[in-house]
C-alpha cells in the first residue's frame, strides 16, 4: 500500500508496551520506525541500548541532519524535540515544552505528516497525558494510516483515549496485535 | 521534487521580506522549525493565511518584532547538560590556564545563563580576572534580559541540582541575591562579561578567541549553512583553541571535521589542531 514510515507516540508504561511490539519486527521490516517516548530530561538513554539487544532492527538515537532509512527505528533524544524534514532527514529543537512534553509526540507526528502525507502510519500507546492526540489527528488530515492501542489493553489509558476522541482513528488495536497487524500493513 | 503546496510558498516569500525589510536572514534554516514556529504566531494571532502575516509583517512594526522573536528559540539554563561542564573543569581548564589573557565567545548566547554559568565556573578555577567572555546573540530582547542577569525565583531550586551535579566547588546561592520573585546574578561574575549583538549567518568573523561555545544553535540550520558557520568559527578559533557544541550536535557533516581532534566526544567538545 505504500507506506513510507511509522511513528509511535508512548508516555508512561511506554517500554513494556514497545517491547511488545518492537522485536516482534522482522530485519527486513520496510519502513524506518521513528519514536517519541516520554523520559526524563536527564536520561541517558541507556534503555536503548537494550531495546537494541533485543531487536531484530538496528535501535539508536536519532542525530540531527541524518538520513530517515529503513532498517532503524530511531528514537527522539531526551530534552529535544524532533520533527522530520521533507528530505526525510531529522531536525532537533529545544524549543519550549510543548503540553508538558519535551520531545513532544505532536512535534514529531506534525512534522512527519507534512514529510511522509499519505505515505504515514501513526501510531499511539499507552500514556497519562494528552500529547499526541492533535499530531494522530494532522496524520489522518494528510491522508496517513492512524492506529490507537486499545485503551482497555493500556497501562494508562488517558493518552489513547484523548487520541481516540480528538478525530476518527483507523484501528483500535489491543496491544499484542499491533505488531502482527504492522507486519501485515507493508 | 514535488510541488511546494501553498503554505511553503507562503512561507518562503514571508522569510523573503523578513530578510530584506528587516536583514534577518532566515532562509536557511530548517524547514519544519521555521514552518511551526510561523504557524505558532500565525494561530496565536488570529490569521488564516501566512500572506495575511506578510501584510503585518511589513507594515506593523510591533507584530514583526513577535514574529521575530519566535524565530529565535531563546530556552536555556543555567548549567544545561551538567556533565558538559563538569568537562569543561577537567579538560578544559587545564588548557586555558596555560594562557595569561583568555576570551572566550559564547555564539547564541540567548539570555546569558550560559554565560554566567561559565563565569561561576572559572571564578572557581581561579580564571575569571584574566578572562573576557564575549557573549554573542541576533536577539537584542534576549541580550537585554541577558544584561541584567535576572531571573525568576522558582527555577533557583533547578539551577541548583545543574550546578551541584556540574561538580560546582561552592553553594550556588554565593552568586546571586534573590527577594521574594526574583534572584540577581553577582556585579562580580557581571564585570569581564561583554554583551554584543551578532548575527552568526549576516554578521562576520567576530574575534579571535581561545574558546568557542554555540551550543544548540546549530541544530536550527540547514547544512550548508552549518558549514558556513563552521568556518566563521574555525577562522576565530586561534590553533589549540577548543569548540563546544551543544550535547546533541555533532561534526559528523561539517567539512572542517578533520580540522578538529576529540577531547571529549561524547560532550562534543573538539580541539582546532595546530
Ligand atoms: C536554544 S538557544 C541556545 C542558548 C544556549 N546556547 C543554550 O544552549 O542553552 C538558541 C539561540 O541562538 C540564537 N540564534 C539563532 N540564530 C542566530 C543567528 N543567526 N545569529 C546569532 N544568534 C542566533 C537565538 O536567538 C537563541 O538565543
């Protein structure tokens, strides 16, 4: 169907639920993965480290200026946010928090939506806050894929519904079905 | 290459006038910064179009100061990413004090935290009398905040734990005095500080120095305008000199990375070779 790229927006109860999800994607996986995961500001991101450990794609940080390729899932750094350029290259911001968050997921899906319009599948896990709702809404407005995690299947399931009620989202998925339905989608 | 959609062309003619009415020159930043924080005042304002802002921008002067300001993202802290600094005292002290005089230029220096952050910093290794810092911004409402070296009191208890955590020698509250709103940075750490107006895309070489700092200013420009600045930068720096970026920009594009060796990578701090 022409999917270009993913993003995933995930707050607390965030690593449980990517690691539901992540390894589960084959090495070939087509589309480059990019996420905004809420974490203190001072986190070194070790927890990357891991994620990579356990990943059948390569797991890093995102620098600024690099190239967006498949075979990655790259995740926002902590304390900037990240937005996505049409050349499908990554900018970094220290621009204010933006409802609280700092990188924000509507920062990053925002961005993606002008880069990748149709081309986006958007995707929205569990979390406390309402960050992400108005960037899932931007993708659908472009003509991207958006897919919620069931809320009922959610560790905190404030960030899903407040994404479920701001447009009309695609899939409400439980949690482990995601990763089979984003194998089959490409 | 796609056709723009509107919006960008909008958005290309409004840097257009800003650069020639005002000399701003924004053209080169990056594309998804400038666009959201064009949108930001766009919806704050009331507007619809970005065209309907070009007629503001030129002929309300008040509005293009806003506009203006948004364009320049001035968030900063005092002692930001604590183990830079604390590198700063292990491997960069022990270079600048093999000089009698020091300058050192802080590049985007926003509202100056960084700045007096620096001037703590060498007050305690004993370097401030034989420093000048030069601190640099395009944001003249930024530099004039930066002067008075005010800040508000609720974030003393954040700027604390930065300074502790930065290896500080001292109690963070002997370089301030602070009433019920507000705390005031020392007249001491004040007195070797230059404030200056420079605009790193418009404006010139700025001086020669010992020690460059630009931290996440950079990140806001496109490649080839990194470069250009990476120049400026190297032609400043006197051979030895060292190069601080910000703790999530790199060297990994600029032509000039061989120029340079490590002295702390993972802080990005790099040394102009001789
Ligand atoms: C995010 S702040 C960085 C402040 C500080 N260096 C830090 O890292 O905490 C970016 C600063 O760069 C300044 N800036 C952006 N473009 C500039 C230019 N062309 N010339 C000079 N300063 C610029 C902005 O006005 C702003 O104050």
């Amino acid at each position: 169907m022409g999917y270009e790229a993913i993003v995933i927006g995930v707050s607390s109860g965030g690593l449980n639920a990517l690691m539901k999800i992540l390894p589960f994607l084959p090495e070939n996986y087509p589309c480059p993965i990019v996420v905004v995961q809420h974490v203190s500001p001072r986190s070194d991101g070790y927890w990357i480290e891991s994620m990579n450990r356990t990943c059948n794609l390569n797991v890093k940080e995102a620098d600024e200026k690099e190239k967006i390729e498949r075979g990655n899932i790259y995740m926002a750094p902590a304390n900037y946010h990240l937005l996505v350029e049409k050349d499908k290259t990554f900018s970094l911001s220290t621009e204010a928090r933006v409802n609280f968050a700092r990188p924000s997921i509507d920062v990053l899906f925002g961005s993606a939506a002008d880069a990748y319009g149709d081309g986006l599948i958007g995707l929205i896990l569990t979390g406390s806050n309402s960050d992400g709702a108005i960037g899932l809404r931007k993708i659908k407005e472009e003509g991207g894929l958006t897919i919620v995690q069931d809320p009922e299947t959610a560790e905190s399931p404030s960030m899903p519904l407040y994404a479920i009620s701001a447009s009309s989202v695609d899939h409400i998925l439980p949690l482990d079905e995601i990763s089979g339905f984003l194998k089959g989608l490409v | 290459m796609a056709a723009k959609d509107s919006t960008e062309i909008e958005i290309d003619l409004l840097l257009e006038a800003i650069y020639q009415k005002y000399g701003y020159d924004f053209r080169q930043y990056s594309d998804a910064h400038i666009k959201r924080r064009i949108m930001n005042r766009m919806v704050l304002s009331g507007y619809n179009t970005v065209s309907e802002m070009q007629f503001q921008l030129l002929h309300n002067k008040s509005f293009a100061n806003d506009l203006l300001h948004d364009l320049s993202i001035t968030v900063t802290e005092m002692f930001r990413d604590p183990n830079f600094y604390r590198s700063v005292r292990e491997k960069i002290v022990p270079i600048l004090k093999t000089y009698p005089f020091i300058k050192i230029w802080h590049a985007g220096c926003s509202t100056g935290e960084e700045a007096y952050s620096m001037a703590i910093l060498l007050t305690e290794e004993g370097l401030m009398e034989r420093t000048t810092i030069y601190a640099t911004d395009f944001n003249q409402r930024a530099l004039d905040e930066a002067k008075q070296g005010i800040f508000s009191n609720n974030l003393i208890k954040e700027y604390t734990s930065n300074y502790q955590a930065s290896g500080g020698r001292s109690a963070f509250s002997d370089y301030y005095t602070a009433d019920d709103n507000m705390a005031i940075i020392g007249q001491n750490l004040k007195k070797n500080i230059v404030w200056a107006n420079h605009n790193l895309v418009t404006d010139s070489v700025f001086a020669e120095v010992h020690m460059i700092l630009c931290r996440n200013v950079l990140i806001y420009f496109k490649r080839e305008l990194q470069n250009k600045v990476h120049r400026m930068f190297y032609e400043s720096l006197i051979n030895g000199g060292v190069l601080c970026l910000g703790s999530k920009e790199g060297m990994y594009f600029s032509e000039l990375k061989d120029a340079y060796q490590d002295l702390d990578p993972r802080q990005k701090i790099f040394k102009k070779k001789y």
